[in-house]
C-alpha cells in the first residue's frame, strides 16, 4: 500500500483578464463560486502527497496557467477547484495530489510565480478518501436580500440563520450603485440547509414571517 503524506497549501496572487482555459473562463464571468472536477490520478510509487492551493489577488492574464504549469511539471494532478471573482481581484481553490518526492519542488516553483504569495500546511488526513457519511439534508432552501448597504447587514442575517438552526452552504454578495441619488445597494443571495433530525420547534412559515420582518426592520426586502 502506498505511504501518503497530506499536506494543505495556501497560495495568495494577483489576478486582469481570464483566458487560462475555457471552463475557467466561464465560471469567472460571475460573481459568484463556480465548481469544475478534473479526474483525480493516484502515483503508484514514491507516496503521494495531498495539498490544497488557494490563489487570491488582483486578476491578471494566465494566472491559472501559471498555476497549472508548477503543477504539472511536478507530476501532480488537480482534483477538485473553485474559483470565484470578486471586483478586480480573483480567487482560485484546487486539490492536488503530487509525489511527496517533489512537495520541495513545487513549493519552490508557486514561490516564484510573479505576484503570488505562498502559504501551507499539512492536511490531517487524506483528501482523496472516503470520508464519514454526512448526515443527511433534511431541509433546504434558498434566501435573498436586496436593500441600501448598512454596515452589518450579512451578519445579522446569518445570525438569523443560525438561531434557527440553518447552516448556510453558499453565500454571494454584491455591491452597486444606485442609478439615481449616488446611494450603494447591496444584494445577498446565498443557500441555507438544516440536517436531520430537524426539532420539533423547525418551523419554515415562521422562519419566513420573521425574515420578513427582520427585513422591515432593516429597511431590505428579504425572501
């Protein structure tokens, strides 16, 4: 059986225009966490190690090829990614199984790439493997906001979320300028769950009742 050692790396960069691939560029076009799966690639011998490597900074052209390239030159193999755009500046999360005999190589090589800044550490356990079941999603449901930005707003909503037990799995905002009298409005979109069992006090007509007034209460129309 092959030794593995797990390993987490954390990369920050700077990123202008996405072209590194097509899948790429697509899930850039909003704002918002876009999910792309490359099969994963075990090493039959050498062990292998399993790192996670997050790329944040101002955007600029070939980024992610630039990424990809350490990665490939060192014989790894990219699992799962996220990428997320936000304003000017680009987000970049991946998995990546690489010959423990080349973690020196290819923290060297991400070190060198123009803009990024580097961090890691080591992983607990595998990535790759199986993991416990999760316990099963018992409810689900899907919330917006859309009012005036105040200071506070994302907080007291999750806060909400949380009293009444729901766990929120994504979330976006966004910030923009009112068309007319120089005002910022501000959305939030995002997806709330609950796993079994759910208590007896799980009331979905209530939750909305008093969303609907927090919502009043903050001058936003929630839903």
């Amino acid at each position: 059986q092959v030794q593995r050692t797990p390993l987490i790396i954390v990369l920050s960069c700077q990123p202008s225009t996405m072209s590194a691939t097509y899948i790429l560029q697509r899930s850039l076009t909003r704002h918002a966490v876009k999910t792309f799966h490359v099969p994963h690639v075990f090493f039959t011998s050498g062990g292998t190690t399993h790192l996670i490597v997050n790329a944040l900074g101002e955007d600029r052209l070939g980024i992610v090829s630039d990424l990809t390239k350490c990665v490939s030159a060192a014989g790894g193999s990219v699992g799962e990614s996220q990428a997320t755009k936000l304003g000017t500046y680009f987000s970049l999360t991946m998995t990546i199984d690489v010959p423990t005999k080349s973690v020196s190589d290819i923290k060297a090589a991400l070190k060198d790439i123009k803009g990024l800044k580097t961090q890691y550490l080591e992983a607990s356990e595998d990535i790759a493997a199986p993991r416990k079941k999760p316990p099963r999603v018992a409810y689900s449901g899907r919330f917006t906001l859309e009012g005036l930005d105040n200071p506070g707003l994302v907080h007291t909503l999750t806060n909400f979320m949380v009293s009444h037990g729901l766990s929120v799995d994504t979330l976006e905002t966004t910030q923009e300028e009112a068309a007319f009298g120089g005002t910022t409005l501000f959305s939030i979109d995002g997806i709330v769950t609950a796993h079994e069992p759910l208590p007896h006090s799980f009331d979905t007509d209530k939750i909305r009742e008093e969303l609907s007034k927090l919502g009043d209460s903050l001058n936003c129309d929630i839903d």
